[in-house]
C-alpha cells in the first residue's frame, strides 16, 4: 500500500459482487485504466472513468474479433459466451467488425424500428398482466423467477418467431444459461448447444414454409434477406438469433430485476413516480428507466475489446493483442461527468448513461428494453402499490459472472389483490 493510499479492493469476489461500486470508486480515483486477472484467468485492462470509457467505446483500434486476442495470453480461450465456438455461433454482432458488423446490423435493425417496437407493445402488457395475474392473489413472489425472467423470454420469442409450444423449452434453455452464468461453463455450453440445433431447426422449417400468413417474425426476415442476395449464411442467422436471445433476455431480466430492487430500497423515489402514474403522467417513467439504467444498469462490463495495434487510453500503454473491458457500471457513476452520481434521482435529465453502449456496438435492441422495461416497473407499481421487499438485502444474492450484473431471487411481499 503506498503511503496515504487505501490498498487495492479485491475484484470478482461474492461481496465485490454485492457492491462492487466502491472498489470501482477506488479504481476511477487510483488506477482507472487497471489490468487485471479475471477468474477465469484472463488477463484484462479494466477501463472505469466515463470519458475513457466512452473514448474506448468507439474507438476502432479495438476490434470485438476474438482473433485478435494475443496467442499466447492467458486463458485465450475462454472469453465470450461459453460453447459459441464449439455451436458454430461466432458470428454474431458482439463478435465482429465492419464491414461484416455493419451489413448484419443493417439486416437485423428492421426488426427494432420505433413502428416495429411501437406495435409490441400490446404484447408486452399482456405478457406483464398474465405473469402479475399469477402470483397477485397470493400476497407475495419472487420477483426475478415469476415476473423479470420470463416477461423477456417470452418477448424475445415472440420477436423471433419460435412457436408458442416450443416457448418453454427456450425458458428452461434460458434458465440453464443463468443459473449456470457463474459457475461451470459446461452448463452454459450445454444449453447453447440445445439452442444452436433447435435455430437450425426452426430457420429450416421457416424457410421451407416461407410465405405463408404470419411470417412477419425477425427470423423469416433474415431468411428473406439471404434470398434476396443480402449473403446471410445460416451460420449467421442462427448466430445471429442466438446472441439476439442471449443478450436480450438477461439485459432486460436485470433491467427489471434491479430496476424494482432500486425502487424498493429508495421508498421516497418510488414513491414519487407511483404519484405520477397515478396522475397519468408518464414524464417520470421516461426519465426514471434512463436513470435506473445508469444508477445499477443491467450490463456492468461491456462486451470484450482486443486491442488491434499499441494504443493509449486514460494515460495507460495498452498492447497490441490485449483484452479490454470498459466498466460501464463504474463509468456511469463517475463524479466528473454525473452530479451525485451514487443517488438515484428519477428526474435527473442530464444522463448520457452508457447502460447500453456507446459507438456503432451501441445495443440494437435498446428499444424493446426500454419498453419492457416501463412496462413492467409501471405495472407492477399500479397494480401492487405496497409492494415491499421481503428479506434483508444482506441476503440477497448476485448471480456471478463478468459481464451482467442480477440478483438471484428478488422475494417481495403486498396486499393479496384480485386479477
């Protein structure tokens, strides 16, 4: 420890991840561009004040190709989403560069237009009101594995095309992926595996009936697309709606999850914004998702950077074929860019949060999640208004992992109400 200097906190453990915002404090004032060995035993520059980590962001001298990653660093193998390499799954938007990133988002990005997003919405607050109607009799739930995790699911499903007798086999699918996202990596592997087949299946299936009333869905898109000479493999498609499942059903699970969490141990906040939806006024849900977003976001890490060439970031020489991590859950409570950036203020209007990225990887389906997520949050304060929480928050657990931040169980109790 240097003299004046408090030591280093201690990264990745299960109480880092409780809190991990006053480490990510200590980084941001001490060492805010830090390499670091991760668990899994990669060797990583970790990126923690707001301007570099938006710089990083955008900056192209870092590629989301995992070819760059150095040969001989440690652990190489084992970054990004466990068995998408062995699945045929790599060639997804989080994985790759121009020209190829900017042709597939191009393809996908029709399926996340304001008029796509603004017609789902029927769909979401039905999905919101049957999960709600399943529990509210009962006085008490748990808010993560009855509400947050399958609202998304069954979206993503939607938006995909999956049939409805096959929407259940992607929620266990997706259940295995977060019950196992900080433990063993066969876990994870083993449900995309069940996934990848199930893709090649259905895009099969889809093209074959292809036409036919009700084809309006993302994957007849994509098929369409590759018909229509835009050169879209089916490894890709299949990637493609993989990583579409994958990140968007765990974003949107934490958006809510930490969401109502936040609103549950800040009662004044909530309270204001129950006023205003009993008011009819929707202004404070708007600025209360963005603010919920940056104050305990659902992405804690972005996804994995490797730098192409030597580069500089904040002051630090980072080497060519090395890992880079930016830290969006310590750059979103930089005090040098945020006015009292540890509390939560619903109303709050300058917020440029990176809660979904930055630059042309900034996330395609940030729409959508904003939707669900009002939805939700808004739902379940009209309809349950004493919610409370029903443990001690030293008991709440974290879901282990790099790059998401979630709570395992979220136990909540109310006034039993009628559907």
């Amino acid at each position: 420890m240097t003299e004046g200097i408090p030591a280093a906190p201690e990264l990745f453990t299960w109480e880092f991840a409780t809190d991990p915002y006053p480490a990510y404090a200590w980084l941001r004032e001490h060492a805010p561009v830090h390499r670091t060995r991760l668990p899994s035993g990669v060797d990583a520059w970790l990126v923690t004040r707001y301007a570099d980590a938006r710089q990083a962001l955008a900056d192209q001298r870092l590629s989301k190709k995992p070819l760059h990653h150095a040969e001989d660093a440690p652990g190489k193998s084992r970054t990004g989403i466990p068995g998408e390499r062995s699945a045929n799954l790599m060639t997804h938007l989080l994985n790759i560069d121009p020209p190829d990133h900017t042709r597939l988002r191009r393809l996908v990005s029709k399926a996340f237009t304001p008029r796509r997003v603004a017609e789902f919405e029927p769909r979401v607050r039905e999905l919101t009101d049957q999960l709600i109607d399943g529990f509210a009799e009962r006085g008490s739930a748990d808010l993560i594995h009855e509400f947050a995790f399958p609202l998304p699911i069954y979206a993503i499903c939607d938006l995909l095309g999956v049939p409805r007798e096959d929407q259940d086999d992607f929620r266990d699918w997706a259940g295995m992926m977060i019950r196992h996202g900080g433990g063993p990596r066969g876990g994870v592997a083993r449900s995309v595996k069940k996934i990848r087949a199930y893709l090649a299946d259905l895009i099969h299936r889809k093209r074959e009936n292809l036409g036919e009333q009700g084809d309006d869905d993302l994957i007849s898109g994509l098929i369409r697309a590759s018909d229509h000479g835009e050169h879209l493999t089916e490894d890709e498609a299949a990637a493609m709606c993989f990583v579409l499942l994958f990140a968007g059903f765990e974003t949107t699970i934490n958006l809510i999850g930490n969401g109502a969490y936040a609103l549950l141990r800040n009662p004044v906040q909530r309270a204001l914004l129950q006023d205003s939806l009993v008011r009819g006024d929707t202004g404070l849900l708007e600025t209360g998702i963005e603010e919920l977003l940056r104050y305990d976001g659902p992405v804690e890490l972005a996804t994995w950077r490797y730098a192409t060439q030597p580069l500089e970031i904040g002051g630090q020489e980072i080497p060519r074929g090395d890992p880079v991590l930016v830290v969006l859950a310590a750059a979103d409570r930089d005090p040098a860019r945020f006015d009292a950036p540890d509390t939560l203020d619903l109303s709050r209007r300058d917020n440029p949060h990176l809660g979904y990225g930055h630059g042309i990887h900034y996330c395609l389906g940030a729409p959508l999640a904003r939707l669900e997520g009002r939805t939700a949050l808004a739902t379940l304060l009209r309809r349950l208004p004493d919610l409370q929480l029903a443990a001690d928050p030293a008991d709440l657990r974290w879901r282990g992992g790099l790059i998401m931040r979630g709570l395992r169980t979220l136990p909540v109790h109310f006034t039993p109400q009628g559907r």
